[in-house]
C-alpha cells in the first residue's frame, strides 16, 4: 500500500492514547463475541492480514489474535461508526471459541433477576478447557 | 434497591475515569447499533427504568438516549463480559433509528476495495432529518 492508499486509515479519529474500540460480531451467529482495542498498526495488519488484530494495553504489544490459540477471526466486513472513533468487524470464529475462558464468547455472563435481587449469571458453557487452548 | 442489592453493579470494573464501553445490539435486526460509555450511576439508571443510559464525556452528563428524540432504547438483556469490564445491551430501538444523524445505527460505513483502494462506503440511508428529530 502506498501513503495515498492509507487515506481511509487517516480518517479514523483514534483517541489520545492511540486507540480505539473495536468490537467482534460472529458473521454466522450475529453474536458480539469479544471487545478490544486497536491502535493504528493493528487496524492496518487487521485489514492487510485479514485477520483481527488489537492492542493489547497490558502487554502494551499488538494483539494477533488467535496466534498462540488457533482462535483466528476472519474479516467478513468492516465498519466505522458516525463518530469515525469505534470499530465493527463482522467475523468467522475459528474454533467457534473466542474468549479465553475457552467459551463461544466474552459476553457470558448475563444479568437475570432473581427473588427481587440482581445478579449475573453465567449462561455460557466452556467449550474447551483453558489449559489445553494455551499451552 | 438496598445497598446489598447492588452487589451486581459492585462486579462491574470500570476503569480509572469511572467508565465502561457500552455496546448497544437491536435485538431483533441483531445489528450492532451503538456504542458509548456508561458510569456507575448511568448503568444503575440503566437497569432501574429499562431504558439505555450513557454518560456523555463530552457534555460530562448523564445521557438518556432518546430524552430529547423520542429514540428509547429498551433494554431486553444485559450482558458483561469475561473481564467484568465492557456491557453488552440487547436493546429494542424505538423509532428504528439509533444514530443522531437519523439512520438506523452509527455503523453505517463500511470499508470497501475499490480498483485496489480501500475507502468507506456509507451503506445506510438517512431514514429520518436530523433537524426534524432534534428540534
């Protein structure tokens, strides 16, 4: 890619830090399966590798994700929101697994009401131990 | 709700400002409509009158989406994520239109290759005048 071709990258605002949200929707599901952050390298890998790449800000390094588990996600499509500062990619799982707990996704836990008290449930099973994902 | 009863929103991490990303999913489209930030305050908001509620940083208030446009968003289910740190809403959209610019969510650019050039594209028509939802 040339500086020119870089235009649509130019156009999206990312905050102080470098960053912005980016957010993972199963393409099949239509789940939202995972949220992390993307600085400018990991937006522009994400679009020439195909695969979603964050930033991670704890190990403050870019984020392959999938590299160590085989989880990859493959780009389906990607979005810019009005604001031009969050990120919508529509993905493929592999694995069917994209959280770390081994789960289908992130977003397990949901919160149900129960005698009068709210609470968070868990309503996702683990589909594959953490242990053997991460080795 | 008792000080007890809040053990719920005790589970939720928000971060140094006070925040957590909020991601907004029409529950019937499936499409991921919007995203912003919630505080302790706007979540627990949230959850007692039914209706998404952000904390504006930019207006550093409390935002009840939908106060001023009629656009409500009902909330059908709420999800945390794996880390305790991002919420997840399966909303109903009154009015079928999420973003201020009158369209049905703020995703509505979609990154597309053309003749080897990526740009975004607008997918989504203005379904309504901003000027005639914001008076």
């Amino acid at each position: 890619m040339t500086a020119a071709d870089l235009a649509w990258l130019d156009q999206v605002k990312f905050d102080e830090q470098g960053l912005v949200p980016g957010i993972a929707q199963d393409a099949e599901s239509g789940k939202v399966v995972m949220f992390a952050y993307m600085n400018r390298e990991s937006l522009l890998e994400t679009v020439k590798t195909g695969n979603a790449t964050y930033w991670s800000r704890s190990r403050n390094k870019l984020w392959r994700k999938g590299e160590e588990s085989g989880h990859v996600q493959r780009i389906q499509e990607l979005r810019l929101d009005c604001d031009g500062d969050v990120i919508l990619m529509r993905i493929e799982q592999v694995g069917g697994i994209a959280c770390h707990t081994g789960r289908e996704r992130c977003f397990y836990n949901r919160l149900e009401q129960r005698d009068g008290v709210w609470r968070w449930v868990v309503t996702d099973p683990v589909l594959k131990d953490p242990e053997s994902i991460y080795r």
